[in-house]
C-alpha cells in the first residue's frame, strides 16, 4: 500500500470508530446517551433552584446576572520590579481590564525580604514588595478608590501585603470603607499550593486569617477578606465533587474561627469569597458550579442558622485551569481556555482571572497576555452566552449533573468530617494521600490514553514541526534594583519608629488578645520589612524569626 | 544488575512539587529504587546525596523559571566532586528554544507536561 492509501486509510478508519466517550469526562461517572424529564423527577424548581437571585442561588446570586453587570475581567500580573508590573497593568487596562489582580513573588509568599541571604527566584514569578515603599511604586498609578484590585497570597504574608496596600490607601487620604478588592488570605491550603512558606503554623496562621477577616467585617465592608481556594486543589486532578468537598470544608473551619471570636454569621459568611479552578469539560463545570452555590446556601441555613439571604449566597472568581493546558502545539489551549471560561460564565462566575495560552511553557508575554483577556471579551460581547441568567438551567443532562456533584459533594465533607475535619485529614497525612492517588490516576489515564488530550497522547506531531513560542524573558536587572531600593528604603527610614512599632506589634503579638491588623498597619507605615514583620510575629508565637533559619531577629524584645 | 538507583530532588524556593511526587510515586510501583529528597534542597545536598547514595540517575524538577541557575549548579557541583559521569534529567516548564543550551551544559534529557512515565522510564534506565 502507498504511504498515500495508507493515510486516507486512516481517515476512513477514524470516521468509522470515532464516538463519543461514555463518561462525563472527569467526573467519570458514566452518563447515559441522552436525559430526559424522568430523570430530573426529583427537581423541585423552588426548592431546588430558586430564579436568580433567590434562595438557595442555583441558578445565580443576582436576579439578572450579566445584565446587571458582567464579572469582573481580570488578568494575573506580577514580574520583575513594582515598575515592570506596573506597566503590563497599564497596558492591559488599555486593553480591557475591569479589575486588577496582582501577584507576589516566592520571596513575599514566604515572608522573607529580598536581600535574605539565601533569596532567589526574585522577580522571576510575581512581584516582590519587601517593604510599603515597592507596594507604593507598584500601586502609584492606580486609582484605588475606584479600581479593585485583587491580592492572591496566603496567610501568613497575606497579612503584610494587605497592610502594605491599606496602608498606600490611607496615605493617599482615602476612605478604606469604599476600597475594593480581595486577599486571598486562606493558610490552610498553603501546603498544596506549592507556594506557601515552607513551614506550618496553624496557630498563627489562623489567629491572622482570623484577625484580617475581622478587620474587614468592621472597616472595610466591600472588601473580600479571604478567598478560599479549591483551584490549587483541582491541580491534583480532583473532580469537582472531591474539590467542592475540600473547600467548603477549609471554609468552615474558618467561619468556625470567627465564630469563636464572637462574630455574628450573618456578618461573618458575606464575607466568604472562593476561588476555583474552570476547567473544559463544560457541563460538568457548569453543574458544579451550580450546585457549590445550592450547597454553601444550605450549609450556611441549615448548619450554621444564618437569617440573611445575603450570607447565603455563595461568590466566586475562577482562572481557567493551569493543568488543562500542555506545551505542545501552544495554540491550542486558545481552545481549552475558551471552553474553561464558557464553562464560568454559564455557571455564573463573578470573576475571571484569564489564562494566556503559554502558561505551560513561559510567563505571559505582552501578546498572550492581550489575547487571554480578548477569550473573555469575545465570549462577552460576542457570543451572546451572557444575557440569560443561568441558561443551562432545566437542561435535563445539566441539573442531573447538578444534583449528584450535590450528593458527591456532601459525601466528600462527611469523609473528611469523619477524619477529623479538614485540619485533621492534614495532620494526618491523609489528604496529602488522597492527592497523590488522584495524580497517579491521572498520570496512568494519560499514558493509556484513556484521558485524550489532542496533539499530546493522541495526533500528536514530531516536536520539529511544533512553532515554538515566544518566551517573556525577565531582565537581569531586575533582582539587582529590587535589592537597590530595599537597601534605600532601610537606610533612609527612621529606624527608632520601626523599633518602637515592632516592638508593639511583638508584645500584642505575644498576648494575642487583640487583633493584629492594627499594629502591622503601624509597622508597615514606619518602613519595618515584610521579613521583619514577619519574623516578629513568629517570634512571638514561639517560632524562629527566620522560617529558613539563617537570620537572627535584629530586634531585642523584652 | 540490581535495581536502577534514581535520585529525585527540588532545589531551592521552588514549591511545584505534584510532578516530582506523582514521579517517585510510580517509579517505586514500578520497582526502581528512589531516593527521593523532595523540597527546598541545595544544590550541594543534592549532590552529596547521589555521590552517597550511588545513583544511577539525578532527576531534578523546576518549575520556577530559574532552570538555567538550577542546572548549571547542579552540574558544576557533580564536575567538582569528580562525579560528572551521573547522568541528569530535568523535568519542568522548560522552553524549548533553550533545551538545546541546557543539552550542550550536560542535561540528558527534559522532559515537559504531557510527558509520559514510559518515556521517562526508558530513560532512567538507559542513560
């Protein structure tokens, strides 16, 4: 047979045996070939799905969604110095944007300045801001009273890093109770986001959570105190019951927390932000998300008797994920990307941090950047899928999906309920089990093929013919200015200030009877270092200054 | 022979470990030896331990945009202590226009996302 006959042999092969898969994708639940009325009998439209807007919030938290307004079009920025991520924020504000979303680098999500003496990785993934001075270059052209800006670092710098930009607010004379914008602030994840500090001290990671959260209920009412994550978690190939199950878990030992301190949940679950994963696999994407808003709605009712509609309603921000993406011809996420965020709007997202198609391969370059904010334009204003709420709702195929994601999902939350809550199921080293497990599966599906992704384990062309992409390079330079202005910042600051504001900041830390926010604010203003501060508290808490044990507190604490 | 020895490490600040992990997981199932060091290591731990521990194979994990650093420390550390003859592997986000200088450094093999354990496998027990 000629190399030719045998090609379009090929073709006729394909045609003959390409069928559809017989499993909701990752779900793995096998679905039947078509849904009919009978197989949501069980739905009870008010009871079950309220209009938007309604009790419990399945079909949207806003009686007219996008009409009302659309999500929030955010892109993930943060390289180089404050300056450099300035300026990609500037261009893609040109470009688009309606938030901003901004990230810190490795030394910053350690708590650790840039001029420890084992630093790395400055500059090259996120920006740092070691002390208020790079948070002021970085902040200097925004409008913070009228743009909301979105922070996504964990507890503990979490709490520096929100002091830094309250702290450029209340220079700049601005009222904080009209600020808007999100901390991440949510610890309990650190372990598996793989940026977290390398070390684990729940006591004070959670006395900060807490105190941040706290800050917020009374200051700063329009401000997201923390954002509970399930998008690291779906990085460990979960499905979205074994994600949902997680995090709401994770969110509950958190309200728990505030709860303790005597706060009210109906001014306690508002408050409640989550961050998740949007992956391709569209319908079940959707029905997850639709059933994480009725489940959080009864959780907040039934479990914690809240009276508030308010409380109930479940808000969220996804990115498209990271782990659908593949280095091989790099275009093609293009595709996955529009499916993710397709998936968000029609599960009524309320804002999306977009994803540039070279994340496999580099940090977005001027172009990708551009074209992954253009992915969620287009499905904006250009395809029409955002000017019904809920437009999947009475899908059969989608509310069965809803109803066992629901099911799944509460199943998952008595498991870890019954490994002691989600601290315990850490402490154990159970959960870090279970994710391994799901990445071995993973792994085996795509080897066997089992999994498709096209152009990787299957179709997938020699490497030579694959374009290879643009890479966005850092300057060199870069490490050297951020250090440059550390050692200014230190050298010109009034060090007596600094030392009487730490010392404070150690002697309440050490009590832990009031909230700490104040006292970092105080810290953050008089220059004191992220390291600094930092080391302070974890002194105070009976920890090493320094979480990589080479520096020494230069303080002297009583 | 007995069974392949493969060291499995990250170095420096660089947290990405689900990769690495998920590896040593199925390389162990699948009967190799894995001496696996995880986070947060120097590159002279790294090192030490596959000199101590007479790997047949380094595979290193980087996913923090600083490979080039990683890599050079890496293999000049192995050149210092004479044992430059320990093949390296690099697993990571890695763009392809720079494998061909990583290569010409001494890197044996880079493997991206989407790489298969077979692939992987061949090459611990080849190099």
């Amino acid at each position: 047979m000629s190399r030719s006959e045998s090609v379009f042999k090929d073709v006729e092969q394909r045609y003959k045996e390409q069928k559809a898969r017989d499993v909701a994708s990752k779900l793995g639940l096998p679905v039947k070939e078509v849904y009919g009325p009978h197989d949501i009998d069980f739905l009870d439209y008010r009871q079950d799905s309220g209009d938007p807007g309604e009790y419990p919030f399945t079909r949207g938290i806003h009686p007219n969604m996008y009409r009302g307004r659309l999500w929030t079009m955010r892109e993930l920025v943060g390289f180089g110095t404050p300056a450099d991520t300035a300026r990609r924020i500037k261009e893609l504000a040109r470009e688009g944007l309606t938030g901003l979303d901004i990230s810190s680098d490795t030394c910053t999500y350690f708590g650790l300045d840039t001029d420890h003496p084992l630093a790395e990785g400055i500059t090259y993934r996120g920006v740092a801001t070691s002390t208020l001075k790079d948070m002021e270059v970085l902040l200097e052209d925004i409008p913070l009273q009228d743009v909301s800006v979105v922070f996504p670092i964990s507890t503990p710098p979490a709490a520096i890093v929100f002091a830094q930009y309250v702290t450029v607010a209340q220079k700049r004379g601005l009222d904080i109770s009209k600020l808007r914008g999100t901390i991440q602030n949510e610890p309990l994840k650190g372990r598996y986001s793989t940026f977290g500090p390398p070390t684990e001290h729940f006591d004070l990671d959670m006395k900060l959570a807490g105190d941040v959260i706290e800050y917020c209920i009374k200051y700063m009412p329009l401000w997201n105190p923390i954002n509970v994550q399930g998008a690291c978690f779906s990085t460990y190939y979960l499905t979205e019951p074994e994600t949902l199950g997680i995090v709401f878990s994770i969110a509950m030992v958190h309200i728990n927390e505030a709860l303790r301190r005597g706060l009210d949940i109906d001014s306690v679950a508002p408050r409640f932000a989550f961050f998740m994963s949007s992956h391709l696999n569209l319908f079940e994407q959707v029905a997850s998300f639709r059933a994480a808003r009725r489940i959080w709605a009864k959780i907040i009712k039934e479990r914690y008797k809240a009276k508030s509609a308010r409380s109930c309603m479940w808000r969220f921000s996804v990115m498209g994920a990271g782990h659908d993406l593949y280095p091989q011809e790099v275009t093609n996420n293009i595709v996955r990307i529009t499916l993710q965020t397709l998936a968000a709007v029609m599960g009524g997202v309320q804002s999306i941090q977009g994803v540039a198609h070279d994340e496999p391969v580099s940090l977005p370059t001027r172009k990708s950047h551009r074209t992954a904010l253009r992915i969620q334009q287009i499905v904006a204003f250009e395809s029409g899928v955002a000017t019904v709420a809920d437009p999947l709702g009475g899908s059969y195929y989608v509310e069965y999906l809803t109803r066992r994601t629901e099911e799944m999902t509460f199943k998952m939350i008595k498991q870890i309920e019954e490994k002691g809550g989600i601290l315990g199921a850490i402490e154990s080293g159970w959960l870090d089990g279970y994710l391994e497990e799901s990445c071995i599966r993973h792994q085996q599906k795509l080897d066997s093929g089992e999994e498709p992704v096209v152009g990787v384990n299957q179709l997938r062309i020699p490497e030579e013919n694959d374009e290879v992409p643009e890479v966005h390079r850092i300057s060199e330079y870069a490490p050297l200015e951020e250090l440059d202005r550390l050692r200014e910042t230190k050298a010109s600051r009034n060090y007596e200030k600094v030392k009487e504001a730490v010392d404070i900041l150690y002697r309440k830390a050490k009590e832990r009877k009031e909230n700490l926010i104040p006292f970092i604010l105080e810290a953050v203003k008089a220059y004191a270092t992220t390291g600094e501060i930092f080391g302070t508290i974890q002194m105070a808490f009976g920890y090493d200054y320094d979480c990589l044990k080479v520096l020494k507190s230069p303080f002297q604490f009583a | 022979m007995g069974k392949r020895r493969v060291l499995l490490a990250k170095i420096g600040w660089d947290g990405h470990d689900i990769g690495i992990r998920t590896i040593a997981r199925m390389l162990r199932d699948m009967g190799l030896e894995v001496i696996y060091l995880g986070l947060y290591n120097t590159a002279e731990m790294v090192v030490t331990a596959a000199i101590q521990e007479d790997v047949d194979v380094i595979g290193l994990s980087i996913l923090s945009g600083d490979y080039f650093g990683v890599i050079r420390s890496v293999l000049e550390g192995l050149k210092q202590k004479g044992a430059e003859k320990i093949p390296v592997i690099v697993g990571g986000v890695i763009p392809r226009q720079d494998v061909p200088l990583l290569e010409r450094m001494g890197v044996k093999k880079i493997f991206r996302q989407g790489a298969s354990l077979p692939s992987i496998l061949e090459a611990i027990n080849t190099l």
